[in-house]
C-alpha cells in the first residue's frame, strides 16, 4: 500500500509540475530563434541599421508577431546589442542577436539561455 502512494505523489506532482521542457519544445525553440536571428539579420542588412527591438522586426514586416518562447511561455527573449557593423553601409548598432531567458537546462546539459 506504501508503494502506491509514492506512486500517485508522484504522479500527482508531475501533473502540478509537468515534466519540464521536451524534446518538442526544444525543436520550437530552435525554429523560433532561426526566425528572430534571420529577421534580425535580414532588417540590418536591408535597413543598413540593426534594429533597436525586437518589435522593429515586427513592424518593418519581418515578423509576423513576437513567438512566445515554448520554455518559459512568455515572450521574454534577450535580445543582445553589439557595436559592430556587419555591413560596409551600415551606420547604426543595435541588436545583433538574441537568445531565450530560461535559465532551465535542456536535454543535451546546455542551458537555453546559450543557445
């Protein structure tokens, strides 16, 4: 009878809980921050400035709206600014990358917040 009531505390924990990221969610992660790079990408080459946010990519159509990042469920990315031109006529720094603000680990023992 012991045994079976760790069983459902268990259980019971894990669905208050959850599991914690899965393998789904790290695949949407990965996607999500190749969209946000290219279009932060794409915005300073063809702007010739980075943008300042990231709701630039959005109103200059690079975006279609800001993904919600699938491990922490907000949109709460760290969008990185950098002082380099990656461009001869570039004449204004900005964001240059960005990178999610979970401080979970993923499967593979990284944190997200390096990816």
């Amino acid at each position: 009878m012991r045994g079976s009531a760790v069983v459902l505390i268990v259980a019971a924990a894990a669905l208050l809980f959850g599991c914690g990221p899965t393998k789904r969610d790290e695949e949407v992660l990965k996607q999500d921050l190749f969209a946000l790079r290219r279009g932060i990408d794409n915005y300073t080459m063809d702007k010739d400035k980075a943008p300042q946010s990231l709701d630039d990519l959005v109103h200059a159509g690079y975006l279609r709206a800001i993904p919600v990042d699938p491990i922490t469920r907000k949109a709460d990315w760290v969008p990185v600014q950098d002082d380099v031109l990656k461009s001869v006529n570039q004449m204004s720094t900005g964001i240059a990358d960005v990178h999610s603000a979970s401080d979970k680990t993923a499967r593979d023992g990284t944190t997200y917040s390096s990816w």
